[in-house]
C-alpha cells in the first residue's frame, strides 16, 4: 500500500512539473520504476498506459486555458504516434541485461539536457506568430517519439525546446500542445507494448496510482504554467534525474562501479546540482527586477 501512496504522489508531482514545463512526466516516472527494479519495457509500457489518461486530462485542462494550438497538435502529434509505435517495438525485443543501461543512459541524457537546458538563459520570442513548417514538425515529432517510447521519456524533452527555439510560438501554447499531442504518442507506445509483450511485467494496480495521482494534478498544472517559474523547476528536476539515473548506471553489471567511485561521483554531481539551481535562483531574481520599470522621477518644483 505504502508503494502505491508513493507512486500516487510520484505521478502527481511529475504531472505537475509536466503541466508546467511541458516535459518530465515519462522521464521523472520512468527513473522511478526503474529505481524499484521493473523490467526496462514494463517500466515504459505502464508510464505510457497511465499516461494515456494524464496527457487526456492535461491536454483538456490546457485547452480550457487557451494553451493549445490544435494544428501543431496534429502535425506533430501523428508522426509521433508512428515513432513511439516503432520504439515500443524495438525497446521490447531487446534483453533486460542491455535494456536497462541503455534506458538509463538515455535518461540521463536527457536529465543533463533539462539541467543545462534550464539553467541557461530564456526563450526567443523575435519570430512569435509565424507558422510552424510540416517539414519540422513531422521529423521532430518521428524522433521524439521513438525515443519516448524505448527510452521511456523524451516526448517533451525533445518537442518542447526544439518549439521554444523556433520562437513561433508562445511558451504556454508551447507546453499546452506538446502536453496535448503527448496523448497520441501514448496511445500508440502502449499498443505496441501490449503487442509485443501482452500483459507481461505490467502492475494494473501502478498504472492506476500512477494516472490518479497525474490526473489529479494536469488542472492545477495547466493553471501554474503561466505563474510558475520554469527555469527552476527544470533545473531542480533535471538534477534529481540525472543523480538518480547515475546510480542506476553505477551500480549495475556494464559499469560495477566501486563504493568510492560511486560516492566521489555523487558528490560532484551534488555539488553541480546545488549550484545549477543557486544560478538559476539568481537570475531569475535579477529578470525579475529587471522586467519591473523604475518609477518615474517627478522634478521639484522651480
């Protein structure tokens, strides 16, 4: 019971920062279940089945809050949809003993990518309006779809800054359509596990916990995305996957890393982390003070 309280909150939690940074949920859940020893493919297969209702319920949330661009959902989302198909399929045909370090390393990646993606500076904003091309769209949404579905996240790590980047699109509508066209790539991921795996590996009862807690959380979300600050979530999240996917690489068989190895490790990445987010404190704070105008000076009279 204590273990499904715990995915529950994980779930929520991940769901929160997913709502607000438009990437995460599979990545931060994924870590997780990895964590508790769930075979590679099973880990993905049942974060894309919870997922099939969280990103239902976060996309219906973020377009009550007018965060959704439905064309970009579209020629975004179906291709992504054939390569989450496609990577389901290949992550699940592969061994245990080469599946797990090879998650772990994608996850990893794409935690360094978070931290230093979020500790460095903002999103440009000189192309806003313009639209967005099919010829960028379909490729993006093939690749980060493959690698959400055999990675077990990597929808929103890579779709969300590769939309930021474009500057075409507002940061809300950003996160809102990501969130949305994330329910197409779930849908089609968890087909092709259930194809080639059947129910095997798979806890119906941590699929549940995992989309209660995300579903509670996708309208509280969907609202916080316009006040909370992204950069440091991302920052602070990024480090607590990379920490986490770093022990998991460590301590198993391809790497067998020794206990001083493994803490010397732990505490650089410790340090960076903890410094990462301090700067990413920092310049919020001084943005902030800098977006606010100075009072105008009123001269004294004669």
């Amino acid at each position: 019971m204590r273990q499904l309280i715990l995915l529950g909150l994980v779930g929520l939690a991940a769901q929160l920062v997913d709502g607000g940074l438009g990437m995460a949920y599979g990545v931060t859940t994924t870590t997780l279940l990895l964590v508790l020893g769930t075979n590679p493919a099973a880990a993905s297969a049942t974060v894309h089945l919870a997922e099939i209702g969280t990103t239902l319920a976060s996309g219906v949330s973020h377009w009550k809050f007018g965060n959704v661009d439905w064309r970009v959902v579209l020629r975004v989302g179906v291709p992504g949809a054939v390569g989450a198909f496609a990577g389901a399929t290949v992550l699940s045909n592969l061994e245990t003993d080469v599946a797990r370090p090879l998650t772990s390393t994608i996850l990893l990646v794409l935690g360094v990518y978070l931290l230093v993606r979020f500790t460095r500076s903002g999103v440009r904003t000189e192309r806003l309006g313009q639209p967005l091309r099919k010829r960028f769209l379909a490729p993006l949404g093939l690749f980060a779809g493959f690698l959400d579905a055999s990675g077990g996240g990597g929808w929103g790590p890579v779709g969300t800054p590769a939309l930021l980047a474009s500057g075409r699109m507002e940061p809300r509508k950003v996160v809102g359509s990501i969130d949305a066209s994330e329910f197409l790539v779930a849908i089609a991921a968890s087909g092709g596990f259930l194809l080639a795996l059947g129910s095997q590996g798979i806890n119906p009862s941590w699929v549940l916990a995992l989309l209660v807690g995300g579903v509670i959380a996708a309208p509280v979300a969907a609202y916080l995305v316009r006040i909370v600050p992204a950069r440091i979530l991302g920052v602070a999240v990024g480090g607590l996957i990379v920490l986490t996917n770093s022990r998991t690489l460590l301590t198993s068989d391809v790497v067998g890393a020794g206990e001083l190895t493994r803490t010397v490790v732990y505490s650089v990445l410790v340090a960076v982390w903890v410094g990462a987010v301090t700067y990413a404190v920092t310049a919020h704070q001084k943005e902030r003070r800098a977006a606010v105008p100075e009072p105008e000076r009123v001269a004294p009279p004669g």
